[in-house]
C-alpha cells in the first residue's frame, strides 16, 4: 500500500472549515483513499473514502487531486467535537481479500473555541 | 444497538500472565481484526480472521493468539511471550469478506502489564 504524508498537527478556529492535507504521491491506480479518525482514547472512526472522484457525506468531504497524488479532507464547519487525530490511509485490496489498515501518526487538529 | 463492544476498558496484569481481551460484535460482519496501538503512534494490525475458523497473522503477531469459533466473537489472548504488552488495543469488524467497506471499531481496552 502507498505510503502517506500528513502534517503532525493544525489548528483550526470553530465554525471555521477545516482543510485537511494528505500526499500520497506512489499511489496506484487501483488504490482508495481513506480517512478515519479517532478521539483521545477512543477507537478510530471512519470518515470517508474515495478513489478519483470527489466525496461528499454527512461528515465530510474529500478533495481528490486529478493525479490522484494528494488529497484534502474538509470538515465544512468545524466544531469542538472535532478535536481528533485524522488518519488519511491508501490502500487497496491484494487478491485473496487479505486486509487491514495502515495507520500512520495522523494529524492532530484542534478546534480552538 | 448494533456495535462492536470490548471488555474490560483496563485491564492490569503481572508479567508474565496470559490474559485474554474479549471482543464481541452484533453487526453481522464477516471480518473482524486486533490492532495495537502505543503513545503517539498509528495502529499495527495483529491478527485478522475474514471467516469463522480461519484467521491470518497481521503485522505483529508474535506474542498472540486468537481465535474465530463464532461469527461474533474475536477474541485475543496476549501471552507471556510479548515482550512489551503494555498498550491500547482496538477491535474492529467489517461486512464482506472482500474488496472495501470501512471498519467499525470498539472503544479499546488499555492493557498495563508491570
């Protein structure tokens, strides 16, 4: 699976959209993106996933470049309850259906009031 | 509610225990999977099972066991010859036994071995 880059950490002021970055510059074609995050001391939550076409759901939407080498996770109106740690994961299902994510450090974002 | 529930929250063991970690989901989902996570740091995956009875290592499955005897539960046995036992550790489940589909998480059990 593709390795990916995020920054450690970002603030972000509340009511605010937040823009989340991610490189994943050696993703192949047949590779998703994905996004989870995950609360202090709390298992992760799934946000959101895409392959080339842009995203939208209830939480979030996810911005994929036309190359496909980086991406934008965007929480339209940020609020305290936002303050987690965002984990932007590549991969892609290997034939047999072997699986399970790759989680990196993530980036801490914190809603400032 | 449908979700995926693990128990206890914190567990304290001496070392050199074996100590089990439950895990139990009601979601109907096929895959289920261990992760562990330490301060700071991302998730490694430890063991995965995409059906009952079956189950494949992870990234790090020295020092565990798990097994798969029912669909709903998934539970994972950290024996004595992991050497650093001590962190968080989350369940996860998934419908399908392949392509994508997002994993549901428990809420973890944080493991302190002194």
């Amino acid at each position: 699976d593709a390795k990916t880059t995020q920054p450690p950490s970002m603030d972000c002021a509340e009511g605010r959209a937040a823009n989340l970055p991610c490189n994943h510059s050696t993703i192949s074609g047949n590779e998703y993106v994905y996004w989870y995050r995950q609360i202090h001391s709390q298992g992760p939550q799934y946000i959101i996933h895409g392959l080339k076409n842009n995203e939208t759901n209830e939480m979030a939407s996810l911005i994929i470049t036309e190359d496909r080498k980086s991406s934008t996770l965007i929480l339209p109106h940020a609020t305290l309850r936002d303050t987690a740690v965002y984990y932007c994961i590549v991969r892609s299902t290997p034939p047999g259906g072997a699986d399970g994510l790759t989680f990196g450090k993530g980036t801490h974002l914190i809603i400032q009031p | 509610d449908g979700g995926i529930t693990q128990s206890p929250k914190y567990l304290f063991r001496k070392e050199g225990q074996n100590v089990t970690l439950s895990c139990e989901q009601n979601l109907n989902h096929d895959a289920m999977y261990w992760y562990r996570q330490d301060p700071g740091q991302g998730l490694r995956l430890i063991y995965y099972s995409q059906i009952v009875n079956d189950f494949q290592k992870g990234d790090i499955a020295e020092g565990y066991s798990v097994s798969r005897e029912k669909k709903e539960s998934f539970p994972l046995t950290v024996t004595s010859a992991q050497k650093n036992p001590t962190a968080f550790y989350l369940c996860a489940s998934r419908s399908g036994t392949g392509g994508f589909g997002e994993q549901y998480f428990g809420p973890g059990t944080r493991l302190t071995v002194t």
